[in-house]
C-alpha cells in the first residue's frame, strides 16, 4: 500500500488540487492507496463516488496539523505493508516518523524562503531526508538546489493533464456568441494575481487595438486584482476589447478556450510567489493554442520558445507587445498551435504516471 498525504485535494478547485487529484486517480489504477487529506465542504459525496480510500481531517488550521500528523503515525504503526509515503508538500511530511520511501512534491512558492531562514532551514530538514523530491519543473528545481536542497535527490516530473473530452455543442455555440465578429482572440485563465500580469497585457491591447481593431481579449478568473484590472480597463477605454467571466461551467470554459487564439500569461515573480509550472500553458495547447509566457518561473516546461509560443519578459511591456504583435501577424498563431497541440501529448497522465511509478 501507498499512502498520500496531500493539504490540497477536490472538491476544493485549483492547480494543486487538480495535481494531487490526477496523482492519485492514476496510481490507484497500478497499487492500492490510501489517501489523507484535509476537510472540505462537500467532501462526503465526492469521496464516495473514488475507488480508493480517503481519510479526512478537519479542525483549526493550527491544531489540525498535529491531528493529522497523529492520526497517519498511528497508521503506520498498525500497517506494516506501507511501501511508500508521498506527500503534496514539505510541511505535510514534517512530523511523519517513518522509515519507509518517502517522496515529496515541490512546486516553487512553498520552497522560496530566504536561505537560512527559520522556514527555510525547516523546508531543507524535510527535503534532503526524504528518498526523492519532485519538481514540478527545471525552474523549481533549479530554486531547491539554491536554497539547500541536494540534487541528487531531485527529479523533474511536470504536472499532468486529462485528455480533453468532446467539446458540448451547446456551450460552443454560447461561446461563439459571446465572441462572434471579435479577431483575434487573446484568452487568459487564471486568478487575477499581481504575477499572473493581466496589466501589462491590457496595456499592451491599447496599442494592438490600433493595428487589430476587432481584437478581444477575454479573461476568465476571480481574484484579488479584479477590481484593479477592470479599473485599468476603463481608464484605457478598453471596454469593448476586453471580456469578464466568472463562475461560470467548465463546459463553457473549454468551449471559450477552444475558440480562442492565443494563451496569454506573461508571469513575473512577485515578492515570494513565482509561476512553478503553469498548468494553464499545457491546457491551452490541448485546444491548439500557443501561449505567451514569462520568463520568470517554470513556463521554459510548457512552451517551446518559437515553436509552442513565445517566452518573453514579463517585466517589460514592450516584450509582451512584440511577442503579441508576432504571435498575431499573419495569423502565425495557427502553426504554432499545430505544434502545441502535438507537444504537450507528453503531459498526458498515461505518460507522467510512468515516471512516478519509476522512482515508487
């Protein structure tokens, strides 16, 4: 038996989660797991309809640590065939006393601390006493190495993806509606956070809309710059180039994604917090879309300079609207996405369960 130990895990929605999710779906189909994770709303329903176990923890966020730590302990202590422990995240392996093959996921934000920090030297006490630490790319893993972590204890295993289902009739012809006589069409889908750098490319819309005057730029997210970014778009009189959605279906996300041209999501490292992998690339290409990323962070995994989409520097606006301005012209999106679309078969779950099983 594996166990998983994981902070982050549906029904809650993000990236983590939607890792940790795929994670344990597909390895559940080669050995039996049991997987421990924190309370959520709406956990019961979703829990029974898995074919592994799931053990729940709930509390205050302080005592629940403690708890939770107990509780796997004691597991181990009565389960003597557990082969392997992997844990979503250093703190979730701190207080884990076991002797078995431990592996522990790092994904950038969690590990950037200043070296020699209290929560640095913690970070490092976990991951070189640990049998493997994945990366979820070069980029993260080059942050370990400078921050404590050995290198021979890392291996980069990119974070993996469904493939994508039929596309609902219905919400693509929703989508068209809301997009119709709008071209080119630039799509963002994230929260709006400072590194996500929503700014940057609608100020860069204020001079493309000159050269494209049909250009729309959609983003579809919530967050705490949403105000901020709807505010800039009003002071630019972007209004009509620029399109909002939220809480909307996941039918009608991949029908407006599908629609659209180019993936845009230039991201810049903000205090500690830095674009690990960037999921959002590897979706978008599933739908022949290149992406436009940033050099900051692991996007260098998810993109192909010049033949998936374009890295440029986040911080300067005149990258992003050159790297747009190319991406646009001649319509060379639709070569790139070819290529996009045949580059990231390698992400599927099929592929990237292999490379965990290797090193289980």
């Amino acid at each position: 038996m594996h166990l998983v130990i994981t902070r982050s895990y549906p029904p809650e929605v993000g990236g983590m989660q939607s890792l940790m999710w795929g994670l344990t779906r597909y390895l559940s189909k080669y050995k039996l797991i049991k997987v421990f994770a924190n309370l959520h709303e709406g956990h019961e329903s979703f829990d029974k309809k898995v074919s592994f176990s799931i053990e729940r923890v709930g509390g205050v966020k302080f005592i629940r640590k403690y708890r939770k730590s107990y509780l796997i302990n004691d597991y181990l202590k009565k389960n003597h065939k557990i082969e392997c422990i992997i844990g979503d995240h250093w703190k979730s392996l701190e207080l884990i006393k076991s002797k078995k093959k431990k592996i522990c996921l790092i994904h950038s934000k969690e590990i950037n601390h200043k070296k020699n920090s209290r929560l640095n030297l913690r970070s490092i006490n976990v991951l070189n006493n640990v049998d493997h630490v994945v990366a979820n790319s070069n980029y993260t893993k080059n942050l370990a190495i400078e921050i404590g972590v050995k290198p021979e204890k890392i291996i980069v295993i990119n974070p993996g993806i469904d493939r994508i289902k039929k596309l609902n009739t219905k919400s693509l012809l929703e989508a068209e509606n809301f997009l119709k006589n709008k071209h080119p069409r630039l799509i963002t889908i994230s929260r709006f956070d400072k590194r996500k750098n929503h700014e940057k490319v609608i100020m860069s819309l204020k001079n493309l809309k000159q050269i494209y005057p049909n250009i729309i730029y959609i983003c579809v997210g919530y967050g705490d710059e949403e105000e901020n970014i709807k505010k800039l778009v009003k002071e630019l009189d972007l209004n009509e180039q620029v399109l909002f959605f939220k809480n909307i279906s996941q039918d009608l996300k991949n029908a407006i994604m599908a629609k659209s041209h180019v993936f845009v999501m230039p991201s810049i490292i903000y205090k500690k917090s830095v674009e690990g992998f960037g999921i959002g690339y590897i979706e978008a290409a599933q739908y022949s879309l290149p992406s436009i990323g940033g050099k900051d962070g692991g996007a260098s995994d998810a993109i192909i300079n010049n033949k998936t989409g374009f890295i440029c520097d986040g911080n300067k606006l005149e990258e992003i609207y050159s790297s747009l301005d190319l991406i646009l012209k001649n319509n060379s999106f639709n070569k790139l996405g070819k290529n996009a679309k045949e580059y990231v078969k390698k992400f599927e779950w099929e592929n990237i369960i292999n490379e965990y099983l290797k090193i289980i």
